[in-house]
C-alpha cells in the first residue's frame, strides 16, 4: 500500500479549554476522527465537530485502557482511509504521553505525522497557584519526572535525582507519584533534607482543583490525610515555599 494518511498528535493540556492553543483547537474542530486519551476533558472534546467520531482510549468507566498496539492500529486505519485523525492527549504529547513511540509507529507503516504541544500539567499546576518553576534566588532550572516506572524497569534513580536536584537547585515535577509517594519521599530524604518543601496540586485547571503543601518529611502523611489522589503532580524545592507558608495547619498536623 502507498504511503497515506496523517495523524496530528495533539496536546489539550491540563483540562481547562482555555488553555488549549490555538492550533490544538483547529486541529481538534478539523478532525473527523479523534482518539481521546483518559486525561482529556470533556469540555475541550465537545469542541470536536458533532459529526466527528469519538474514541475514548483511556481507562474510563473503570475499564481497563485500551492496549497501545490497538490505539496505533487505529490510528493508522483511519488515516490510510483519508480521515483526518487527531490523537487528543492530556498536557504535552511528548511529556510522558507515549507520543514519541506513536510517531515512530506511525511513519513506520507510512503515515505522515504532526504533532501540537500542550501545556503540560506540571507547569499548568504551578502557575495556576502563582508560583513559578524557576526563580533566580531559588531554581536554576527544572526536572519533570515520573513516579511511575515501567514494568520491569527499576525506575527512577531518586538518592541520584536528590543529590543532582541540592548540587544544581532544581526544582523536581513528579507526575504519576502520588501512589508511590512513601517511596519517593524516603529516597529523596537520601539527597535533600526533611524541611524542603513540597507541593501537591491535584486536578490542576479544573474547576475541582485543590492542593497541599508541606515538607519532604511529610509528603506522603500529607497525602493520605489530605487524600490527595490522582491525577495529581508533587512539587519539590524552594520554589513552593511561599505556599507551604501559606498552609502552616497542614503542616501542624502533619507533625511538623
Ligand atoms: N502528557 C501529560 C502527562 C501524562 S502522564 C502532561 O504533559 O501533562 C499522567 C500524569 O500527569 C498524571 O498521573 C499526573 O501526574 C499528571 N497530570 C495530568 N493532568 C493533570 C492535572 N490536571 N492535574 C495534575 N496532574 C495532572
């Protein structure tokens, strides 16, 4: 078969449409098909066309999600009969969103891709508490990284993360962490001390947003006395101090 189609990977961001770009909005309202991963909101797909098909590929309804493998199938169907695809992903698609091992796959089996950031969560999450990744006095830069590890995988090095994170000032964005929080708390006590402060921003740009804040030494009690749950990101250093001193009763109660 020739080469046909094209796919556009497209970034919603973190739930609010209004922080939808505008070329993520075009593509979204050109589409006739639309693969929907299961962070993406429904407000930002009821900007689809009313004759576009829906597919919600995520893990709604309690189900399980869809395996990667059919998604691309998919995709690549469609496109190969002259549908203008959109595969809708939550944040940016190249930021834990498996969109680099999709456009692989997809130029694989010859059809064109492009792809739309979004805002990813992490920063979305911040910002919509005022407070910024970076800050000459206490960030140098940022690292976003996941708590979740592939099956198999040993995961991520946090003792090594800690110690860079001190060395360099980073601020550390955890997605996926809040299921493995004690872990990650009591490694990143290896490299950073008890008393930095920590972030957790759940549903962030949502109208059910909420938050947390409290020390590394408290991150996961933080958690489950808040019940914090996902989706949410967990903020680390000094960047977040500003809304730590803001919830002095969380932190009291948290034993600090
Ligand atoms: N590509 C996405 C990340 C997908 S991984 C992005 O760039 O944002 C899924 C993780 O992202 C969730 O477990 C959570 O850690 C984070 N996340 C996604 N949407 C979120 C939201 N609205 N609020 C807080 N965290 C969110």
């Amino acid at each position: 078969m020739p080469a046909s189609g094209h796919v556009t990977l497209v970034g919603a961001g973190p739930g609010d449409p209004e922080l939808l770009t505008l070329k993520a909005l075009k593509a979204i309202q050109a589409a006739t098909v639309l693969l929907v991963d299961d962070l993406v909101s429904e407000p930002i797909v009821a900007l689809a066309a009313p004759t576009a098909r829906v597919v919600w590929v995520g893990k709604r309804g309690g189900c399980k999600s869809t395996p990667q493998s059919f998604i691309e199938k998919l995709m690549i169907t469609a496109a190969q009969e002259g549908e203008a695809v959109v595969r809708l992903k939550g944040g940016d698609p190249f930021l834990f969103g498996r969109g680099g091992e999709e456009v692989e796959h997809l130029l694989a089996a010859g059809v064109r891709v492009s792809v739309v950031n979004g805002i990813t969560a992490g920063l979305a999450a911040v910002t919509s508490l005022n407070t910024p990744l970076t800050h000459r006095e206490h960030a140098h830069g940022v690292v976003f990284v996941t708590g979740h590890a592939k099956p198999g995988d040993s995961g991520t090095d946090w003792r090594a993360l800690a110690a860079t994170a001190r060395q360099a000032k980073l601020t550390l964005v955890i997605y996926m962490g809040v299921s493995g929080s004690a872990h990650i708390q009591s490694e990143l006590l290896h490299g950073l001390s008890a008393d930095t402060p920590v972030a957790i921003i759940q549903n962030a740009s949502l109208p059910q947003q909420r938050h947390a804040a409290c020390t590394l030494g408290a991150l996961h009690a933080t958690i489950e006395q808040e019940g914090m749950g996902s989706p949410a990101v967990i903020v680390v250093g000094d960047v977040v101090q500003g809304l730590l001193a803001a919830e002095l009763p969380i932190q009291a109660r948290a034993g600090m």
